[in-house]
C-alpha cells in the first residue's frame, strides 16, 4: 500500500534507484484493484497482462542501465471513452458494450511509447453525459472518502482510481468538467488543458469543440509530467494545434507573488449561499496573504455558460451519437425485422435515459423552427463569452473561481435532471471559452469531504495554473 501511496515522482526516484522494480509496482496495483474494485465500481475493466509486460520492459531497460522516460513503470487507468486497441471501449453504455477497440487512440500511443502501464478502463456516466458517474449504464462509482456519495463525474472512475490508490495516474476527458468535478470530490487534481492542446483522436466524442483530455493525479507535479507526455500537434486531429509543448515542470515551486488574480462579479453573485462559499472566500484570503493581487473582474453574462453549454453539447452530441445505429459496430437488437427497427429498437434499448434525453434535446434545438432561437442564440453567446474571458486576461494572469457548489453528495440525492446539470455552474465556462483550468485540493468542508478550488488561464497558458495550483498544494493550511 505504501509504494500506491507515492505520488509518480516518488515512484520514478525509487525505480531508477532499484529500491523497487516496475513488477512490483504494477503487481501492488493490481492486487489493490482485485481488493477494492467490487467495492468502488471504478474499473469497467482491466488489463492486467499487458500491463505486466510492459514493466517487464521497464525493470530490463534499468537492469541493462538505459535511461527510461519518466513515467516508465507508473500505474495509469484510462477512462472507458478512449481507445486501446483490442480492448473494449464501452463508454459505459450497452450500446458499445462489445466494442472492441480496432487502434489506439493518439494518447494511448503516448502512454506505451513511454512505457506506461495501463492497468485498466475505468468508469463513467454513459458517454461522459452526467457529473456524478451514477449515468453508468454497469455500476455506480464510490466517492472513497465515503462509500455513500458520488465521486463526480463523468470521469468518476478515473478520480475513484487515484483518490483510492488502485493506480497513481489516470486519464479524464473534459466536455463541460469531466475531469475537474471529479478531481474535486475524490481530493485530487484535475486539469483540462486548452482545447487543442491534447489529440482526440481515438476518443469517443461526445461534443466534439468542447471535449479535452487531460491528467488526473495526486499531485501538480506529476500533473504537470503527464500533460507534458499527452500535449501537441496531431496529424489525425486537425484541431490539436501545432502549438510548442512546454516542461510544465519549470513553473513549480515558485512563488505567487505579484501574481494578478482575478475573481469574477457574476461568480460571486452565483456563489452566494453554496456551499463552496466559505472556503473561496478562504482561498482569496490565502492567495493575498502569500502576495497575489486579488483583482476584481467582470465577465458579463457568466451565469449564461451554462444554458449555453446545455444547448451546444447535446446538439453536438445528437450528431455524433447517430453512428450507433445497431448496423456497423454498435448493440443491435435481435428481432428487428427491417432497417428502420433495426434503429429504432437498437437505439431504445441501447441508450440509458440520460442518453436520451441529450439526443432529444439536442434535436429540438437544432430542428428548423428552433435552430434561430437556440442554437444560434447560443453560439452567439458563446463567442461573447470568449471575447469577454480573453479581455478579463488583460487585466489578470489567472481566474480564480470554485470548482464545485459544495462537498460530494448522497447517490441518489440529485435525481432530477436540471439538479445535477446545476452542479456544473462554475466548470463550463472553460469549456464554452477553451480556455486552460485545473482544480486543486483546497481543503475539507463541513461533511469532512474534499474541496477543490478552480483556476483558469489564458489559452496556452497552461504554466500559470501549475504555478499557483502548485504553490497552493504546498502551501495551504495543515501543510
Ligand atoms: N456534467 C456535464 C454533462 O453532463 C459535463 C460532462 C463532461 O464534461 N463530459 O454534460
């Protein structure tokens, strides 16, 4: 347990210095997956001979003295929408549950050609639609500070998989705070870098100009190695910018201060009452103690993030989810007796409600009489917004904002669909403007639950979120 407990930098010093060897590290993990996953519902499934191979390859290279790239060795669990070749690729969905994954996906490629072990395929809302896991058309996640509440969502399995020490990375993907929300509740870090900055190719879409992928670690420092491996230009992803991949590492252990921090009126205004208030207000404290500058900042319409969000996601969602139609690669029902039922029955019976609801909602605001006063409306929105979030950086470096409403809470207390899309309030907005964020743990609320706080940066500037992200890990309360 102790060797899972080590963050990857840790576990990379005791690897090159042979107090360890990659077996034994990837054999601690899967004996701590055999042991907690029927309780914590975080891996849809594994992959545990591979992965044993490739420590093989790790500890030969060290024995014969060849330098191995960083994350040689270190555990890592890929969230069920990515693809690893002849594996499945489910998206906790029984519409892909036999879906055997034909290539790899542009980051898995990264990940072997690093030599990291992926131990597994973990869980999450069906087709990352959902912000508590419990979308999951196969098993609900454990939040693992307590086995009552929601771990977030939809890369609930991947937070589950870190928070719990199964693995010591994982992967996420981020539509709407995919990767952040989780972060957040299961007390790690989450980041979604700038849409363009990681390739999607390979990755199940949901809504393809907002989706991102991004790390989910322990800590900012092995945060920060693992964008790195994941970043730049991809010729099969024509919106992975061609854009310098830096060593996010040259920005940790900095100080902040002088640093330029804004915090946004219309946040404030929604904030007020939540949960999360106290602990913001706490955070702002912290960040002028240690010499930031608060600087007040207003982007106008920031509550409209999310309405905007709930159009342009489900529009895009009904296009790409019209693939699945029972004929090629998807569930297909047994009795349909021509093509029209061969879609209908295939889709009623594959898809779960949520599912279903995104595609109807999608379809009413793209239909003809509606496509002015919805979808439209909301691009419109959307590009203000970004102007809006770009002209906010002239005036700071970074953006700070809460992560989530409040602590985790109970499976099964947020059934109503409008209740759980509220929980996404504050992480969209990066999203709608594709901007970098990352959430950080803060501290711990009143339900003695983890609290994570947001930062967001300009496009590209991934750096700024490390060094604050970074300092605050190292330096708030009880550290
Ligand atoms: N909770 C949001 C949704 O349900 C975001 C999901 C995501 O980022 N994949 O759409």
């Amino acid at each position: 347990m102790e060797l899972l407990q080590k963050t990857a930098t840790e576990q990379h010093k005791a690897l090159i210095n042979k107090e360890i060897s990659a077996c034994e590290l990837v054999e601690a993990s899967i004996d701590r997956i055999n042991k907690l996953d029927d309780t914590l519902g975080a891996f849809n499934s594994t992959t545990f001979d591979t992965a044993l191979e490739t420590a093989k390859i790790v500890d030969k290279k060290i024995a014969q003295g060849e330098k191995i790239p960083y994350l040689a060795g270190i555990p890592l669990a890929l969230k069920d929408n990515m693809n690893l070749k002849g594996v499945k690729t489910t998206c906790s969905s029984k519409i892909l549950e036999n879906f055997v994954s034909p290539y790899d996906a542009t980051i898995t490629e990264k990940l072997k050609e690093n030599l990291v072990p992926i131990l597994g395929k973990t869980n999450l809302d069906e087709f990352a639609m959902g912000s508590s896991n419990e979308n999951s058309a196969f098993r609900i996640v454990k939040n693992p500070y307590n086995l009552s509440k929601v771990p977030g969502g939809s890369s609930g399995g991947s937070a589950c998989s870190v928070s719990a020490s199964e693995v010591t990375l994982s992967l996420g993907s981020d539509t709407g705070g995919s990767i952040r929300l989780p972060a957040s509740f299961c007390g790690i870090v989450g980041f979604k870098p700038t849409y363009g900055r990681v390739s999607r190719y390979g990755v199940i879409a949901f809504a393809s100009s907002l989706d991102q992928v991004g790390p989910i670690t322990k800590t900012v420092e092995d945060n920060a190695i693992l964008l790195e491996v994941l970043s730049g230009a991809d010729c099969n992803d024509e919106t992975c910018e061609n854009v310098p991949v830096e060593d996010y590492t040259q920005f940790l252990n900095k100080d902040i201060r002088g640093m330029k921090i804004g915090v946004v009126g219309s946040v404030e205004e929604m904030l007020k009452g939540l949960g999360s208030e106290p602990y913001y207000n706490q955070m702002k404290e912290f960040l002028k103690q240690n010499g930031a500058e608060i600087v007040p900042i207003e982007i106008e319409n920031m509550e409209l993030a999310l309405p905007v969000y709930y159009i342009i996601a489900p529009a895009e969602a009904t296009s790409n989810l019209a693939r699945y139609d029972g004929v090629k690669y998807s569930y297909r029902n047994k009795d349909a007796k021509n093509l029209e039922e061969i879609y209908k029955k295939s889709r009623t019976e594959g898809f779960g409600r949520e599912v279903k609801r995104r595609i109807m909602l999608g379809n009413y605001v793209l239909s003809s009489g509606y496509f002015d006063a919805y979808y439209n409306k909301a691009r419109a929105l959307q590009a203000k917004l970004r102007e809006d979030m770009l002209s906010a950086f002239t005036k700071c470096d970074v953006i700070l904002m809460p992560t989530t409403k409040g602590e985790a809470y109970k499976i099964g207390e947020k059934v109503n669909p409008i209740d759980a899309y509220k929980e996404d309030m504050f992480t969209v907005g990066a999203n709608i403007t594709g901007v970098p964020a990352i959430s950080v743990p803060f501290c711990f609320g009143k339900n003695n639950l983890p609290v994570g706080m947001q930062f967001l940066a300009p496009h590209y500037a991934e750096g700024r979120l490390y060094r604050v992200a970074d300092f605050v890990e190292k330096h708030k309360e009880g550290k």
